[in-house]
C-alpha cells in the first residue's frame, strides 16, 4: 500500500468562511513541511509553486492556522493540475 500524498496546503485564513486549499508541487511541500511553523510565527510571505506550475503569494500574517493534508475529491483547490474548473471538459 502507498503513503497518501499529503500535498494540499490548506489554510484558514482571517475573517473567511471555508479555508483556501492549495495543490502544491511534491518539491514545494516538501520545502514548506518543515518551514509551516515558523512562517505562522513570523507572518511572512512565501510563493509556493503549485502543482499546475503556477505560483501563488501567501501572506501568512492573515493566516489563523494552517496544516498539510491529502487532496479532497470535492471541493475548489488552487492550482490542481488534474482539475479544471472552467471551460467544457469533452
């Protein structure tokens, strides 16, 4: 059996209802595991690059709290390579 990818940033940030969830790439999070306390104690801003290959801006100051978690099946991820959310899939 394999280890489930644990590649999806999810953040809850400061005054949002649902939290952002981020696909991001197995080098990024790899570099971000280790780094996720101290960038919530600092507040500072990192750009992760994501699975897609785009990057986004995050400003962990606005933050609440954040962990690494699989992929879930329904809901809006940022940056997803296997998922497009707009256009006709055909």
């Amino acid at each position: 059996m394999t280890e489930p990818k644990k590649n999806a940033l999810v953040l809850h940030v400061v005054s949002a209802g649902e939290p952002l969830v981020y696909a991001l790439s197995v080098a990024a999070a790899k570099e971000l595991a280790g780094r996720l306390q101290t960038l919530m104690t600092t507040g500072a801003v990192v750009t992760p690059e994501l699975e897609d290959g785009s990057s986004v801006a995050i400003n962990f100051a606005h933050v609440v709290t954040a962990h690494f978690d699989e992929l879930p099946p329904l809901s809006r991820i940022y940056g997803s390579a296997s998922r497009s959310t707009r256009g006709f899939n055909g």
